[in-house]
C-alpha cells in the first residue's frame, strides 16, 4: 500500500508535469519540421486511424514517424499527471469544504473541474485518431451513393454547377457547385462547397478532382510541303476541348468530436465564471488557496 502512495505522489509531482511539458513541446517541434518536409505523408492522417497509419509507415520508413508514438507516450504521462493532481487538490479541499460558503467552495473547485475536462477533452481527440471514420465517394447525376457500414440509401437527386454572371471578367468559371442528396425517407439533403452538413451523424463535405490546369495539348509536325527552318520541330496545338473535374463526396464520422465540443464550451463558462465572478469575501491569498 505505501508502494503504491509512492508511485502516484511520485507520478502527480508537478516537477514531472513540467519535464513532461517540456518534452512534449520539443516532441512536437520536431514533429513540425518533419510534418513541413513530408507534407503527403503526415496528410493521411486526415483521412486515416493512427492505428492504421503508424504500423504501415513505421515498417517502411520510421525515421519520419519515430516521433509520432513518443509524441503519444509523453501526452498519456501528462494525462495521468494532471488526473492525479487535480484528484489530490479535489479531495484536499473536501476535507474542508465545511469552512468555507458554497460560492467559495465551488470557486476554488474549478481550476480542478477544468483540468478533469481537459483530460475529457485529451480523450475526444484519441477517439477521433482512433475511431474516425473517412470516405471518398465520387457523385453522378441520379446515381446512388454508398456508404460503407451504413445501410441508409443515398442518391443524387441534383448536381449542378452555378456560374459566375456574363458580365463579370469570371463569368466562364465556375461560383459554386450545389448537390441534393435525396434519403430514403424522403429527406433532402443539400450541400455546396465549404458548407458541409451534419447529418445522420456524419460530416457531408463537397470535394473535387480538378482536371488538368489550362488547355489539354497535343503534338503536331509540320508537313512536307511547308517551308520551316527544321522538318523535325514538333509544334504544340492547343485543344479548346477541357476535361471536367471528377465531383467527390466526403463521408465523416468523428466520435470524438462531440466530447472536444462539450469541454471546449465548459471550460469557456467555467472560466468566466471563475475570473468575472468571485465570491464575495474571497480570500485574495493565492498561496492559501493553491495549498488548500
């Protein structure tokens, strides 16, 4: 029993919360310069699980993803660091919360309820790096849209391109792109680029394959009979012909964000609360209070 009392004193010490701090900002420094120079790999990370992601880079390449499971080492000793703090703190001022007023006790409670939904919040991301669910599916006109684990229909009841007015200097390009999705219920669903719609707990996002930039260009020679300083010059046409974009339909199941929500909005109350509305009589000692 006291080895056990060691280890979590030892494991709560705010000495080690700092050297963990410090670890995790210089892991995450290297990880930038990393993530800047293999700007594709790191990518896939938003559309892939960690757990999928990491074992099939670390067999080919771990010297750019080393860092990446270290990375998670020192966040989950920061996590049982700060839960073994703030329950320290939390049952030291319960042993005394006769002495001081409601208003007061929950007062000095908070910094304590705020580190706890951090945690919740540090958890919503391992869900959503874990548990996140992405897919790409490319959209036709009146074609049905399948959802792999979802045995809800979709069909594309409407895709349509809106241009820009004749008499503006884009009226040849494209505005927006707007698509209906029709459910099996009767419900419509409507979507158009950087509007993306939650529905059926998921993430509805338009995306594109652009074709090409500019013109699609073939080679072409002269003939014999022309007069050119080199029969061999190969010439280059342009072709007024231009090639569509593929349209895509981006599919996001995110458990995780829900709890990343929930304690971003609590602790922004909690917060407010805590600095525009202390208690009357509160002790303006921040020594007493910390060791309370």
């Amino acid at each position: 029993m006291k080895m056990i009392k060691k280890i979590w004193h030892l494991l709560g010490d705010t000495r080690i919360a700092f050297l963990l701090l410090l670890a995790a900002s210089a892991t995450l420094l290297t990880g930038a310069f990393y993530a800047e120079h293999n700007f594709s790999l790191f990518r896939e990370l938003n559309r892939m699980r960690i757990q999928d992601w990491l074992p099939a880079h670390w067999a080919t390449e771990p010297q750019r993803v080393w860092w990446v499971p270290l990375l998670f080492l020192f966040m989950t000793g920061l996590g049982i660091n700060t839960f073994i703090c703030a329950s320290n703190r939390v049952v030291r001022l319960l042993r005394q919360r006769r002495t001081w007023p409601a208003a007061k006790f929950f007062h000095l409670l908070t910094p304590s309820l705020i580190h706890f939904i951090f945690l919740i919040i540090m958890l919503g991301h391992l869900t959503t790096f874990v548990a996140g669910n992405w897919q790409t599916l490319p959209l036709a006109a009146d074609a049905a849209v399948p959802i792999a684990g979802d045995s809800r229909s979709y069909r594309v009841q409407d895709l349509r391109d809106q241009f820009y007015p004749d008499a503006s200097a884009l009226h040849d390009r494209i505005a927006q792109t707007r698509v209906d999705l029709a459910t099996a219920d009767g419900k419509t669903i409507h979507l158009a680029y950087t509007r993306p719609v939650i529905a059926d707990g998921r993430f509805f996002l338009l995306d594109k394959v652009k074709a090409g930039k500019g013109a699609a260009k073939r080679k072409i020679l002269p003939g014999a009979d022309q007069e050119t300083c080199n029969k061999a010059h190969v010439y280059v046409e342009a072709d007024k012909k231009r090639k569509k974009g593929r349209q895509l339909l981006l599919v996001v199941s995110d458990p995780g964000l829900p709890l990343v929500v929930t304690g971003l909005t609590l602790i922004m109350v909690l917060m407010i609360g805590y600095f525009l509305f202390p208690p009357v009589g509160n002790d303006k000692n921040p020594k007493r209070e910390i060791n309370q």
